[in-house]
C-alpha cells in the first residue's frame, strides 16, 4: 500500500470515530460571531490586560497547524487569508470536544467557542470552550502550506493553491478590485450594463477562428462568441446611447503566457462621440484602475515602473520609425511609400504590410502604456476612415509590457461602405485568411436603419489584470485556465474500494 493509500484510510477511520463520539465529520450551519480577519482588526492592538475582560467569539477555520502537547494544545485556524491561534485545554472543554480535537488533522475545517487572550509569548488567540467538526479532509495538504510549487497542480487544483500559497488569493481579489472599478467608472459616466449572445449563428465582431457547437432541437450549427461587439453596436441603433457588457469570448488559438482560448474583456460603445473621445474616457478609466487596484498610478511589473498616469501617443508610422532598432532605420516618408512596405513584409497589400512591421518591430517594445493610433483599412474592418486618407482608419490600440490591452475605434455607420468591407474581408478570406470577417447581412440591415456616430472599444480584463497584479503569465490571472485533460485520478475507484471494506 503505498503512503498516500495508509493516509487516506487512516482518515477515513477517523471519520468513524467521530461519528462514534456523536459528531458529523461534514457538519451543518456554523453561526459566527467573527471572522478570523476582523478579529485580528480589531483585537490585534489589545493587551493582555485589555482583555481580561471576556471577549467572547466564535470562528470557523481550516487548521493549517496543529501542535498536540497531552492535556492541551495549540492550533492555527485559517479564514480569508488570516489567521488565529487557539488554545485547547482538557480540563476547559467537554470531554467528547477533547476527544475530537485529537482526531483533528491538517487541513481539517472546525469551528470553535470561547474568548480572547494572549499566551505568555503574547500571542493573541482563542481559549476554546467548544468545538465542533465542520469538514474532515481526506487528502493531505501541501507540507508546510507553502510547498505548492508545481506549475501544472497549481493551475489544475487552483483549490489547493488558494489554500496553500496566499499570495494567489491576493490576485484574484485584485482581479475582482479591478473590474468593480471598470464597472463603476463606466456607470458613473451613464454607461448601461448589458448581455449578449454568447451563442450565436454568425461569428464576428474580430478576427479570429470560432469554437463550434451544435443545438439539437433547431439542428443548427452555432458559434461561442469571439466578440459582443456587433450586437452592442445593434443595442445603439436601438437608442441605447451608452452600453457596456463585461463578457466571456472564446477563440479557438493558441495557448501562451499571453493567450487563454476563454478570456474576459470589458467593451463599451458611446453613441455621438468618436476614437479621440474613447482615448480621453479610456486615459481616465486607467489611471483610475490603478489606483483602486494598487493604490496609485505607477505600477512594478516585471522589474519596469509602469505610469498609468500618463499615456503616450504616436501614430503607427510614427512608431515605426522611432521604436526602429539597428541600422536602415526608414524616414516617415519611406514608412508611407507602399514600395518600402511591400519589400519588407511578405504581405499583399501596403496596409497588410503596415501592420506587419509594426508588429514585428515595434510591439514588444511597448512597456510604458503607450496608445498607437491611426491603422491601415486592410486590418480595421469595422472601423471608419479617417476623412482626409481613406486608407486608414480612425482606430488605435493601448499597448503595455509589451501587450495589447485595449482596441478602440469610430465605428462604422454607413452601411454600404460596411457592407464593402465585408467584401473586403470576404477576398482575404478567398486568399487564405481563415480569421477575415465574415459578411453578416443583418448588421448590415441593422446599419441600414440609422446608427448615431460613436466610439467603441474593448479592454482586456486578463491582460489588465496580469499588469496590476506583477503576474508573468494569464494563467495565473485566470482562477480555472485551459489545460490538457490529466490522466486516470483513481481517487473514486479508491474512495469506493475502502467505504466496501
């Protein structure tokens, strides 16, 4: 039998004597008076003297030490992230409690009763006077708490890495800090939450391969959403003026430190404004973020000092030209010269070729949050062209460490040019680009109906999050990322095998 087996057995013998006692190994409604945070809130100041008068409390935790000392004995009861120590003495409790307290183990969930006080080393804890089982663990925790280091089990057990490294819970109440922050800076601008398909029968919004599902009642082929964005954009032509959904898309790519096929980002749209208005809500609604996530506007990530305060801007020519490395570094007039473009990217088109080079050259180099504008058609099917040079549109992209984390532009509103660009994106896709736009007559037919001009833009809540938080990679920003399936667990088959015994 190998040691985890013996483990699990002799916990699943100490289940049977605690029922024995008269108690339920997985117990029923606990009523706290505190939890194990505010306790320490509140009473972590306090003498000893403070304290002699009784402060009564009742807490629930999961034990994360355990220290038996015959007649007594010492414990850590873990909540939130905190902890407190309790103190069990033989004589100070019912006897049948004692006797539960020696079938405890690590990882066990108990609740206790008693008061305030501090051991002759001064640490505060609890002297309990009852106790009660709440949960009985049957696996053993990771040694000393802090000993989940492998990559693969911290992704695939997140519940085990929440219990054992600290730190990661920290991220995900950043994560929620910065969405509540998104949500309520938008609503405080008029922004109205909204839902849409996350099935739908046409796939659009960008540019990307759909994951493929099937209803069987109506025998149709549907896709999950790559993007809300053309059903939001549908929400305006209604009258809703400003909307907003924070959403779900999946995108059937790659994995990387960057790249989750299931992901989370916020889009919004404004009816009567345009890109400039959506780079000025957007300057604000990140400076802001940052202070309700971190505390303030500049941010450590990965050895740079990011300034959320501060967006700088250049137009994609621009940015190739000053983030060029090396020799052959073009002037601003060979950057719009198609015969410079084409000869150094193996694109069809000038734009194509723009927005190859850039990526090429200049992405990477994005550390300080950095707002790139003016983007060439080709790669901007739903965005309006700039007035004066119809080859480009009135889109731009934030960019920090390196990363895309937020894509604006002026949407489209005339429906025959929409409707052209749907061409557009129709021949690329003849050409071998399987992630170009597919033609969506009803957006089309919605346009058709009269779309005020507006702005949109969407933010990438995982990458945002990755930032705030000093994270190295999305999957450690996303509590149950995607993971190759794992084999044979046996735990049920073991499970089954000892309760026949």
């Amino acid at each position: 039998m190998s040691l985890e087996d013996d483990l699990l057995e002799q916990r699943l013998e100490r289940i049977r004597e605690i029922e024995a006692l008269g108690f339920r190994p997985y117990g029923q409604r606990f009523e706290f008076s505190h939890t194990i945070p505010a306790i320490l809130a509140e009473y972590a100041s306090k003498t000893a003297e403070e304290l002699a008068a009784p402060v009564r409390v009742r807490i629930a935790g999961r034990v994360q030490t355990l220290r038996r000392m015959g007649k007594a004995g010492f414990a850590h009861l873990a909540q939130a992230g905190e902890r407190l120590q309790i103190y069990v003495k033989k004589d100070a409790l019912p006897e049948r409690d004692f006797a539960i307290y020696q079938l405890i183990d690590l990882g066990d969930i108990i609740g206790v009763e008693g008061y305030l006080f501090r051991t002759r080393t001064g640490e505060l804890s609890v002297h309990v006077e009852h106790l009660e089982y709440l949960a009985k663990t049957l696996l053993s925790m990771p040694e000393k708490w802090h000993g989940l280091e492998d990559v693969e089990t911290r992704y695939r057990q997140r519940y085990l890495d929440l219990i054992a490294n600290p730190e990661v819970r920290q991220v995900f109440l950043t994560r929620s800090r910065i969405i509540a922050s998104l949500r309520r800076q938008l609503e405080s601008h008029g922004f109205v939450e909204v839902e849409t398909p996350m099935m739908q029968p046409l796939y659009g919004g960008a540019a990307a391969r759909p994951f493929v599902t099937h209803h069987n009642t109506l025998d149709i082929d549907l896709y999950l959403r790559i993007a809300p964005e053309l059903y939001l954009k549908r929400l305006l032509v209604g009258g809703l003026e400003r909307v907003y959904e924070i959403n779900r898309n999946f995108r059937n790519e790659g994995l990387s430190t960057q790249h989750n096929p299931e992901f989370t980002m916020l889009e919004f749209y404004q009816a009567y404004t345009d890109y400039r208005g959506m780079i000025d809500l957007s300057a604000e609604l990140f400076a802001q973020v940052a202070r309700d996530a971190t505390g303030g506007v500049e941010v450590e990530y990965l050895g740079h000092k990011l300034d959320f305060g501060r967006l700088r801007q250049f137009s994609m020519r621009e940015a190739i030209v000053e983030f060029w490395q090396g020799d052959g570094r073009p002037t601003p007039e060979q950057v719009c010269d198609p015969d410079w473009l084409l000869g150094h990217s193996g694109k069809a088109t000038p734009g194509e070729a723009l927005a190859a080079i850039f990526e090429r050259v200049v992405e990477h180099q994005l550390i300080q949050p950095t707002i790139i504008y003016d983007y060439p058609v080709e790669t901007s099917p739903l965005s309006k062209k700039k007035p004066d040079d119809p080859a480009f549109v009135e889109r731009f992209e934030i960019y920090m460490a390196g990363m895309e984390v937020a894509n604006g532009y002026t949407e489209l509103n005339d429906p025959q040019e929409q409707r052209r660009r749907f061409d557009m994106q129709l021949a690329m896709r003849e050409r071998g680009d399987e992630e170009a736009h597919q033609m969506d007559e009803d957006y089309v037919r919605a346009l058709s109906y009269g779309m005020p001009p507006a702005g949109g833009e969407g933010i990438g809540i995982d990458r945002l999050t990755m930032i705030l938080t000093g994270s190295k990679s999305i999957r450690d920003v996303i509590l149950f990322p995607l993971l190759r399936p794992e084999g044979p667990i046996d735990l049920v088959a073991r499970l089954r095998e000892l309760d026949g015994r």
